[in-house]
C-alpha cells in the first residue's frame, strides 16, 4: 500500500500518469492500474479529468493529505528503526595482567573497527580480583590465565600459554643454553604479587619440583608485569613469565628467553563467564581467529 500511496503523490505533483511513470520508471499502465486499485479498495475516485491535465476530487484531496502524513510517519519509523540498529551498545571486560596488558589491546581495537557499534571496557586486575568483578556483575566476560575454580562459572578455553625465564642479554644465565631450578633459586628472581595467574603457575610448577616460594630468600615481589620486565633489562634481576608479554622486548633483543630444565610450565588463557551472551560468542570467536 505505501508504493501505491507514493505513485498517487506523484500523478499529484506531475498532473500526469504518463509523467509519474517516468519519474517512477514505471509503464503507464502500471500507474493507471494502482490508482485504480486505490479508487477500487476506498470506494471512491481520486482523479478527474480536466483538459489534457488530471486533478483530485474531495476524495482524492482527504486521501492526499492523508498520503503526506503516512509517508512522513513512514519516514520516522524507518530512521527509528535505524538508530535502533546502530545504537551503541557497551560491554564491559576484564582480563588477567598478561592477557590484559600484551594480547587484548590489539585484538580490541580490531574487533571495534569490525564492530564499530559496540565499545569495550577492559578492566586489567589479577586473577583472583577479576573473577570477583564477575562474580559482583562489574563486568560481562573475564579472560584469564592459569588455573581458577572452573565449577563455579561458564568457560571456554582460548589457548595455550607457555611461561620461561626470561633475562638480560648481560646477565649471566644469557650464556646458557638452559637453566636448572637450582640455578633460579639461588639469585634475584622477581616474582608478581600474590593472587595473580602468573604466581600461581609458578608456584605450582615449584611445588611439583618439591620446592616452595614461600621460604625464599632475596626475590622480589612487584605487582605491575611491564615495572618487571623493565628490571629484567636493566639487568636488576631475572623472572619468569609469559612469552606473550615480551615479544617486543625478544625481536629487540633487551630480554632472552630460556627453558628451565625439568620444568615445563604451561598454563591456558580461559573465556570466563557467568551467563552466554551473544557479544560473548561474537568475541570469542573473533579472538580465536586473530
């Protein structure tokens, strides 16, 4: 009905069929036949000839001014629906230190240029304070590393994460092809905090080894991934962490990576969520592909 009531509106304004069939790219007949149709469907005739022009009857005028109002409410509901569509909608995220510091950045910023409708909030904290903002509702999707208590929340596994001990290039263990567990004990390791999944991996991969942290003499404690590897270069000490942290800092070649013989610690980056959400399978299947 909206097509026939734009063809009437414009045998109006060209007081024509033939014209309106031309500016609508139509045949004649096939104006004549709406307008038929509409005369048919109203009870009434719209049109009435007048020398080699056409004007409106009553009926024609009523339904003119009618025409106009539908076509403009027309008009707004196809822009409603429109900035419907495109309205922004907002999701908040938060991720492990690592995951949050080395890996989301850019994947945010490409999932936003395919996704330019949707803005993204990343909150950057440890494990264990992470998982609380998820459970407290402050955030829609936690990505994780390392080990967490997986029967309290929905999950989905992104991938695997190698961690290695990383050095100056003037350090001494830069000359080694690979470290001993011993070796590492015995100098300045730098650790993160407590309660972060970089600690809690080593600390686990220690405890198979049958050695704790806790007891340790001389290593240091930072909270912040990028303050340490800052220290690792200028030599101030060594750590252990996620390769993904310090590929900058390897292609440059200011950190060294290296294996520690007997202990291989391998830990996985997790989608943590409470409840399945559309945005959340758009994202994860986007992070899978970058």
């Amino acid at each position: 009905m909206l097509e026939r009531m734009n063809t009437f509106l414009t045998v109006v304004k060209t007081q024509s069929f033939t014209k309106a069939a031309q500016q609508l790219n139509m045949t004649q007949p096939g104006v004549s036949q709406q307008m038929k149709y509409l005369e048919e469907y109203y009870g009434a005739e719209l049109f009435q000839k007048k020398g080699r022009y056409i004007e409106l009857t009553e009926a024609g005028k009523v339904f003119q001014e009618y025409a106009i109002k539908i076509k403009s409410l027309e008009r707004q509901l196809f822009q409603s629906i429109q900035d419907i569509q495109s309205k922004t909608e907002t999701y908040r995220l938060g991720a492990t230190m690592t995951i949050g510091g080395y890996v989301l950045p850019y994947i945010l910023e490409g999932y936003h240029r395919v996704n330019s409708q949707v803005d993204l909030i990343l909150y950057v904290h440890n494990t264990e304070m992470i998982l609380k903002q998820l459970t407290n509702g402050d955030i829609q999707l936690a990505v994780v590393e390392g080990p967490f208590d997986k029967s309290k929340f929905h999950y989905t596994k992104w991938k695997d994460d190698e961690l290695l001990l990383a050095c100056s290039p003037q350090h001494p263990f830069a000359k080694k092809e690979m470290l001993t567990l011993q070796e590492i004990l015995q100098g300045k390791l730098i650790l993160r905090e407590p309660g972060s999944g970089t600690r809690q991996a080593i600390e686990n991969a220690f405890l198979q080894q049958g050695y704790s942290l806790d007891p340790l003499k001389g290593h240091m404690e930072i909270g912040s991934m990028s303050a340490i590897i800052s220290l690792v270069e200028a030599n101030m000490g060594y750590t252990i962490l996620s390769t993904e942290a310090v590929k900058k800092e390897v292609e440059r070649e200011s950190v060294l990576l290296k294996p520690v013989a007997d202990m291989k610690i391998q830990r996985e980056f997790n989608f943590v969520y409470l409840e399945t959400h559309s945005f959340i399978d758009s994202f994860v299947s986007f992070c899978r592909k970058y």
